[in-house]
C-alpha cells in the first residue's frame, strides 16, 4: 500500500444508555465513556488493517479529548494533525436506544472542541502525503467546518487523493441554501460515493435509484457503493454492477458499522483488491463493528475478518 489514508472531523466520547427504551429524561445506567466520532472510528479501523492513517481534528484539554487521542495513537492513527484547545471541552454524544434497536443522540458538537477544527500547516503537510481522502457526513455540523472541509478536499484532490463521501446527512439540512451547496461542492470530487439506503436519492433530483445512480455517475463519480445494513449492499459503477448480502450478526450497538465497513472497502481498494473482495471485507468489518457495544470496540484486524467470514461460509 502506498500513501496515507486521510480523513478529518470530529473525535468525541460516546456515552451509551445501558437499556432498550431507556431515556434521558430521569437517572439511568450509562455505558462509557467510549472513544469515537464517524471520521475518527473510521480511520482507527483503517489503521487496524494496515493503513498509513491519518486524522485532522481538535479536542479538548480533557480527559476525555486524551482517552480518545490514547486510543488512536495505540491504534497506530497518526494524530499529529490533532490539535488540542485548553479553551474547549471535547465533543460528546449521549445515545439511547428505541425498543425497535433506533437511536437518538444528544450531541455537543458545535461548542466543542470539534467545532475548531482548521486547516493549519501540519493539516496541509498531511494534506501533501494523502493518497486517499475520506469525507463524513456527520462533520458538515457548521458552515465554518464545511469551508475547511472544502480546503481539505482541494488540496487533496490537488495531490492526485482519492475522495471518497459517506454522506451521512439529514434531508432537512438540505434544506438550508450553503448546506445543499457545500454537499454538491463535494460530490463535485468525489470518486467513490458511499450512501445508506435512501440516502442516494438526497442530492439528486431523481425520483428512483437507478435514475440517482445515472444522476451520480453522468458528474464523474466513478463507484457508487449503497449500504444496506442486514440486506446487504449494492455496487455500481459504468463497468461493474453486483450486490452481496450482508453477514448474519446478532446486534449489540450499529454505532461505527458504516464506519468500519468504508475503512475497509478504501483500505482493501489501496491494497490492490478487486472490487467484489473489498466489499466482502467491507460488509465482515460492518458485521464485526455492531458485535460489541463502542463504535471502535468492534474493529478488526484482517486474521480477524478472515476468522469471521471463513466462520460465516460454514453455516
């Protein structure tokens, strides 16, 4: 593998409810704090298999901005693009689980460290080294993050990078002029589009997939990847077209599974796989992730998801 897989947005805790059903509005049991963050449980397990793997953050001068920059250093994520701010906490997220398995969040984002994140100079020295560039969703949380964001592509893409977008988006942040604007700027780059589900239909006019799908690739992206959660997901680009179930898993937490399925997929795409073998990685990390409560504490290694999918094929 050669160059360093990139990605930036924030790095937070995540304190789970203990219970199905169990609300935040009286006292209750709660499981953390874990490390984690979209971008930054993506790039631990791209780091886990192998990548040279880099992060562009900012957390606090806390406990919990060190227990998260700890774990991914133990990891292997390069973190020296990490600032850390004495005059900010670190992000946070509270997460209760529905009786159906649905979560709601309670989020400190944009007051939080997370929302400081910047392109300074030793973002664009890493920046320089990027040959895949990774972009969540999740961290389009503020019109100033969305124009660093744009900086990073850029230079990225300037350096020859791969990008690649898991979209991770609310329809009804669409819904505001520089949101849709800063999205399309970005579809605008990006290589390997990575939705979930309906997501895809989000930045197209299309009312069909197959329509977003011709819409998407008639702009220059080159592999459109859907996740499917349990059924699956689907592969389409001009010369391929092909889906794959999903691996049976008994579901502990879905945080971090779309996380570590797109670390796998570019992580394995860097080292020369076919297309149909970087998915099959890809849906074993998703499938690990939801096995362990964290969105982090599911990551595997590639012995380990060559354990889980010869174990799989034998049932």
């Amino acid at each position: 593998m050669t160059g360093m897989i990139l990605t930036m947005g924030e790095i937070l805790v995540d304190i789970l409810a203990e219970d199905r059903g169990q609300g935040f509005h009286e006292p209750g049991r709660l499981l953390g704090p874990f490390p984690g963050g979209a971008p930054a449980t993506f790039i631990a397990q791209a780091a886990r298999l192998g990548a040279d793997a880099g992060i562009i953050s900012c957390v606090g001068d806390d406990d919990f901005g060190w227990l998260c920059i700890d774990r991914l250093k133990r990891e292997g994520v390069d973190v020296s693009a990490v600032r850390v701010d004495p005059d900010q906490v670190t992000a946070s997220a509270f997460v209760r689980y529905r009786e159906d398995g649905d979560r709601d969040f309670v989020f400190n984002l944009k007051r939080s460290a997370a929302g400081q994140i910047c392109i300074d100079a030793v973002a664009r020295g890493m920046l320089a080294q990027c040959a895949h560039f990774h972009i969540m969703g999740t961290s389009l949380f503020s019109f100033h993050i969305i124009d660093e964001m744009k900086k990073a592509i850029e230079l990225a893409k300037a350096n020859g990078a791969v990008i690649s977008f898991d979209p991770n988006i609310r329809k009804e942040m669409l819904m505001i002029p520089e949101m849709r604007a800063g999205l399309e700027f970005m579809l605008g780059y990006t290589d390997i589009f990575m939705p979930s589900g309906g997501e895809i239909l989000l930045p197209t006019e299309a009312k069909s997939e197959r329509a977003a799908i011709e819409e998407l690739l008639d702009i220059g992206i080159r592999m459109i990847v859907i996740k499917r959660s349990r059924k699956g997901v689907s592969f389409r680009s001009r010369t391929e077209s092909f889906d794959l179930p999903a691996f049976p898993i008994e579901e502990a937490d879905p945080t971090g599974a779309g996380d570590c399925f797109g670390a796998a997929f570019v992580t394995c795409l860097l080292n020369g796989m076919p297309t149909r073998e970087a998915l099959t990685y890809a849906n074993a990390a998703g499938a690990q992730a939801v096995s362990r409560k964290g969105g982090m504490e599911g990551i595997a290694d590639f012995a380990g998801l060559d354990r889980f999918i010869a174990a799989a094929s034998t049932k």
